[in-house]
C-alpha cells in the first residue's frame, strides 16, 4: 500500500515529538497501520525554518505559510500541532473543506469551537481525532468514545493539568508558598511566562469540557464551565487538609444530575486513600465512573514532547487503518451518533451539591462557635469534622476549620456570607469543595 | 437501521450481566453504536432454562444446543461467554465459519488457541473481539492495541487477578494465613470451589499471554509462561517485606529484551509509594510501558456481571459500527498486521532478570552472614539491604531477609543451592522476585 502523507502545522514541543516518535518507530507503527506514515510537509514559523530544517534533515517540505500545508495535494491528513484559535480554526476548516483528515492536540480551539468544526466534519465525512488535546499520552478519548460505550458515564473527575499540579504537589511536600512553587514550575520549564491558563483552570475546563461532551452525549459548553484556579490556596490549607487526611488536587469534575450538567474545575479536597490523591508531580489521572464498569482510572503523563505525540499518533493510526472506509463506519466524534445528541444544559455553579471545607479567622472567646454552627444548621449544614487551632500566646483569633456534609452551594454560599457578617470573624471564610470520589 | 443481532452462549454472570446492562442502558448504547443491539437467542445448560427464561422475560429464544444459536441465521455476531476449551473451541470455530463475528470473553480459550482462532477469522474477514478476556471492564485491551499504537512496548506489569489480590489484601491487612484468606473468599464468592486457576496464577498467565501477544506482536506462548500462585506466601514473608517499604502483589508480567521475551506470573515485591501496590482487594490495574508514552496505569474492576458485561458490550459496539466494513478496515486482533507479526520467543526463567527478597532460617552464631554473604558476592550478586530478626529468648534461629540488587534468574538459583547446603541454614530458602516499576 502507498503511504499515508501526514502534513504537520506546527514542528515545535508536539510536533517536534511526533516527528521524533514516527521516526524512531517508523517500522513497528506501519507494522500495525498496514501503512507507512509518511510526514510530507509541515509549516512552521519564519523565525523557526532553520531548526527545523535541521530536525527533519531536509527530508521533507517546510512552509511558513500554514495553509500552503493544508491544501496540498501531497497531504491527506493535517495534524494541527500550533494551538491558538486564530489561525488555528481557519486551518482546521480549511483543511477540511479539502475533504482531509485532521488531527489536533487543541483542547482550546475543541472546547470553544468543537460545535461547529465535528459539524463541517460530517458533512464533508471526514474524521477528526483529538487524543492528544486531554491528558496527553494517556488514551482517555479512546476509552471514553469507545472502551466505556456500554455505559451510562455518571462522572468523571481528572487531575488534567500538569503544572497545577506540580505546583500543588511542591506546596505540599515542602510547605511552599504558591508563588515559590510557580517560579519553580517555570524555572524547569513546567509553567509557562504567563501561567495564567494553567493555573487558573481554563486548560483544565477546556478538557473537562471535551470529556463532558463525550461522556453524556452534549454539546461543548466551555463558556458555561465554573473555573476556579489554584493561585489564591494556602500551604495553611494544604496543611489543616492533610490533619484531616485529605489532599488538595485542582481537579475537573463533570457529572450527570437530574437537574443538569456539572462542569467545573476548582481546588479539591480528596481522601489520602484514594489512587487519585497520591498522583503527585506533572502526572495526569482520570477517574470515570460508568453504572456498569464502576470507578476506572487512567493514569500517566499528561503533557512533554512524546506522550503527547504517542497520541497524536495513535489517532493518525486509527485513521490509516479507516482513511478509505464509508463515513458511517467512523466512530462518532463525541462517541454519540451526531442526530443523537442531547442538550441537557450545564447547571451554574450555585446549584451543584458538594461537601466543603470551611477556614475563619475568630476571636477566640466563648460563643463564637456556637454562632456560626448555628447559621449551618438554620440553612440545613451539617458538619462532619471541626478543628480549631489555638493561638500562639497574645494572639487573639484562631483558625476554625469545619468539613460539612454534602449541601447545595447556594447554601454554602449564604452560609458564608452570614458568617462573614459576624464581628467575631474576621476577613473571608475559605472554601474549599470536597470530593469522596470511589477510587 | 435494522438492529444487529447477538446470541449469547451462556446467561451466567458474564452473559446474565450483559443482559442486563443492554436492557438498562439499550436507548443509550443505540445513540453511541447508531444502530440497536439486540439479543435474539441464547444457549443455557439444561438446568438453567427457567432462570434464564425468568431473567429474560420470554422474550428471545432459549437453546439447550449452543450450535442452535451460532448457526441461527437471526445472529449476526456470537457473543462466547460459557468459558472452557471444549466445546467452546469447537463453537467460535464453526461461528467464525459461518461468518459471524465473535466476541468472547473467554482468557484461557484464546490463550491456548488464539493463534488458531485468529488465523480462521482472519481467513473468513470476521472480527473477533475479547475486551472482556482481560481485567473484566478496564479498556486494557483497547488501550493496547488501539491507544498505544505509537510506542514500541517495554513491558507491561499488572494484577490481573481479583481472586488473589482480596487473598493477599487479607493477609497484610489482618495478618491472616493464606488458607484462612482463601476460605474468606470463598465465603464470600471470590474464589471458586477450585481455587488453583486463580491462586496459582493460571488465570493470570492466560491474560497475560494475550496483552503480550498484542504489545509485541507476537503468537499466543502461553505453554512458556512462567506460573508460581500465591499458595506458599506466608503472612510473615508480608510483614518482612512491608518492614523494608514494599508490598507483595501477584503481578503478570511481561517484558521485551535483546535476549527474548520475559512471560511472567510470580508474587512480586513492589515499593509501597506506587499507585499499583495500593492497589487492593479484588479491584485489577494494568501498568504498561511505553518508549514514547512513558508509564500509564489502568484501573477499574477486573470480574463480575457488570463490569465483565461493559466490555463485552463495548465490543459488540464497535462490531456494530463496522459490520459491513470491508475486513481491511478492521484494527488487527493482535495490533499488528497478520503479515507482520514476529516470532519472539518467551524465554525460560531462568534467563530473566530480577530482584530478589531471600528469607532463610539460620544458626545464630558468628560467621553465618559471612558464608552467605560470600556465596552471593562470588556469584556477582550485591545486596541491597538485610534485616536480621533477634530470636526470642531459648530459640537458636532467626530470620534473616536479604534484598538484592538485579542479577539473572539462573545465578540466584545457583546461590539459593548453595546457601541451603550450608549447616548453618535450616530448611529451604524463600525467595520472591521484586520489581521496582515506575508509577
């Protein structure tokens, strides 16, 4: 068989990691394609020809104008490596209005304009494979589209963003200030100069968003994700959460209610026990629960040069193998055939049940407890553990720490804002949601 | 679309769950395979008839004849989930004949004749599909054979067998002997009558063989794989190992070297901080390692009705979407191409390379350590740590542990000879190979 002629937009971290893995394992990936893989060209910046042209050993076409890549008659599938929505978008319409295949490693340009590309997909019949745009190396889009299809999915909650974690796992083991462990994350080269998506959740959101849409059979609905990062959180927190026995993990959560969709991503107090919490470092684990299967968890590296370029290459494989079969062959995009999706909306944040950890500054003096449990129980609060630390000498406040049971947020809320009101409690309550997840 | 038509062979837990799983989720499953799946017919044993009439309301026909269902011209594809060789050998046969697909769930019937079974469907343009062969409803085998498709496989080590890890979550949890932890899971229905498929590692060797075969494109070798079960594990061996940070799991394991294949199932030590050493009870998870990927982990429930049941269907999902597809299309059995397989050989055990836990019994005078110590050292093994038990009060032995570094299989077997001739060591020397893995 003749080879399959891929043409990469972009040749930088991911690109630069499919070319090195096709490459290396040139043999055994055609062994089990049927045919060879063959990168014909790639686009890559001006500023960047040279590298890459050292890279790839002159042995394939370089551009600078991406869309010199998309329309060529030499490329049957575009793998768009470069990230951004502009031109990212354009590029991926483009190619394919051509009639190409496409590959994408972008969560951003999925979550926010996914609708309408999976739409111009189908209508033109070709495939769009996006493994690499969640957890990177780990096959959670493959498992999720195709290895849980026997399940009605209940939730799913990810450790999806390897710099926030990192960060998180740095506070913890050496009682770090976020701001310390951030600067590390970017001396090694874990955070970028504006850290902003990564540690404010929006990354996160943008694969959780992705996996909701698979799981449940929706629309992409990015915008009305709840994202809360993980930059206002506390070695103090990370502390009173372990006296617990609780880790804290910045962790995306979709779930399926008879009220509506949860989507959100926030600081997340976890059991020690469970697998998930002892996911440390860069690393990257998905937990989904199916009413059939139970709690199954996918674990590995989330991002770098080839986890996520094993990725990108399990779709370009997948698609070899499916590039000449009849569109109603192709796994659906979503997982769910595209007239049998459903609209069920995405709940605000206010109306998701959780349980919460609570941290108030007090004056310590008797009858202030009795105040604030008060107000929980008047809104139907009941709380599960409480821990109050005494003040060092001449300090007048101690730190009051409350886990409640499971309660509406909109509860939650007034609670803290009546607290807050009490002149015995000084600055804002800290909340932190919970999660008893099963695994 | 017309519906796709199973019949199942056998309504038992695996097929009563698949049952009940297509029956609960049978709207949701048709969105995701774009056509309904129905159950036309299936064969029971005699005995079973009026469960299996109760169960399925009357409405599909019920055979005491297997061959009744895999010749009905009303099925499209036979779902084999009676278990055994014989007659279920004879009756993939004649499915694949007929030229219906497969879906089978059935580990040691692939294990021992997957070379042959694959070749015939491969002849006849059948997909056969064994989700459910390996770690119950984890996408293990997708992940391998589709997800993976990237990386030149390293090793794969896993608990693949629920039955002896509930026994060896027992015995380090309460201290309980093998045998009492064995009747406890009796009791409670995870072992069976006949323990010896689950606790000597039969089991486990079978689905072992397979993920081997598809991670490196190799036949079925399952009459070369290395078998020791968990039945000579002492409770003390466990609390030894715990003393020195490590846990004792019944691991498959499989590995490529220069020198052969390593073909696995043994109790391993492994260092209690990686996810897989905690974890317990009868719950599976697959470790795999990839040159590009890096280390990724798969967890979930790896037996019962529904979990079982979620592969099965996940397969007949996928068989659905591609019923009519031209046989090209379809993803290998094995991953790789029928002309590209390699005939890798397993290797003896003797030729591995290992860690090792060594527990003798010995005289407490001087110069003992010393004639061990010696005997290790000529032979080029180090010793990575010992531990010395003071006997109590009157008795001449102790216990001594040691902790190698990595030698070959063949020169620890000529050290265990030697110690075990020394008059100053009393009795056989336990010996339990470790893994230190990487996640």
């Amino acid at each position: 068989m003749t080879p399959i002629r891929v043409g990469l937009l972009g040749l930088g971290v991911v690109g630069g990691g499919t070319w090195t893995i096709l490459e290396r394992n040139r043999e055994e990936i055609a062994r089990r394609a049927g045919r060879e893989i063959h990168v014909t060209c790639a686009a890559v910046r001006p500023q960047d020809l040279e590298k890459a042209a050292a890279k790839t050993g002159g042995r394939i076409t370089l551009y600078t104008d991406p869309m010199q890549v998309v329309q060529n008659p030499e490329v049957d599938i575009v793998a768009e490596l470069m990230g951004g929505i502009h031109p990212a978008l354009e590029l991926v319409l483009e190619a394919i209005a051509q009639g190409k295949h496409v590959v994408t490693a972008n969560k951003a340009l999925l979550a926010l304009q996914g609708n309408d590309i999976f739409k111009a997909a189908r209508t033109r019949g070709v495939m769009i494979g996006f493994e690499a745009a969640v957890a990177g190396g780990i096959p959670i889009i493959k498992a999720l589209r195709e290895g849980l299809t026997a399940n009605r999915i209940e939730w799913i909650a990810g450790i999806i963003n390897g710099t926030s974690n990192f960060i998180l796992t740095n506070m913890r083991d050496r009682g770090e200030s976020f701001a310390s462990a951030l600067s590390q994350a970017q001396a090694l080269g874990y955070a970028e100069a504006d850290p902003t998506f990564d540690i404010e959740g929006i990354d996160a959101a943008h694969k959780l968003t992705i996996m909701a849409a698979i799981a449940f059979g929706i629309p992409m609905q990015f915008e009305r994700a709840y994202t809360e990062g993980i930059s206002r959180l506390t070695a103090q927190d990370i502390q009173y959460a372990q006296e617990f026995g609780y880790r804290i993990k910045l962790l995306g959560i979709t779930r399926r209610t008879p009220r509506g969709i949860e989507l959100r991503v926030h600081p997340t107090l976890i059991p020690e026990k469970r697998l998930i919490a002892n996911v440390d470092g860069v690393m990257n684990a998905v937990l989904v629960k199916g009413d059939a299967v139970g709690t199954t968890l996918y674990y590995g590296a989330g991002a770098g040069a080839e986890p996520t370029g094993s990725a990108v290459i399990a779709d370009l494989v997948d698609m070899t193998r499916m590039a000449s079969a009849e569109p109603g062959h192709h796994v659906p995009h979503l997982s769910f055939q595209h007239d049998q999706m459903h609209d069920d909306q995405v709940m605000p944040v206010s109306e998701i049940e959780s349980s919460y950890y609570l941290r108030m500054s007090a004056v310590d003096r008797p009858g202030v407890l009795a105040e604030v449990t008060r107000i929980l129980a008047d809104l139907g609060i009941s709380i599960e553990a409480m821990l109050q630390r005494e003040p060092p000498a001449g300090e007048q406040r101690v730190d009051v720490i409350m886990l409640t049971h499971s309660t509406l947020e909109r509860h939650i809320d007034q609670a803290i804002a009546q607290i807050e009101a009490l002149q015995s409690i000084a600055g804002p309550v800290t909340r932190i949601r919970m999660e008893s997840l099963s695994a």
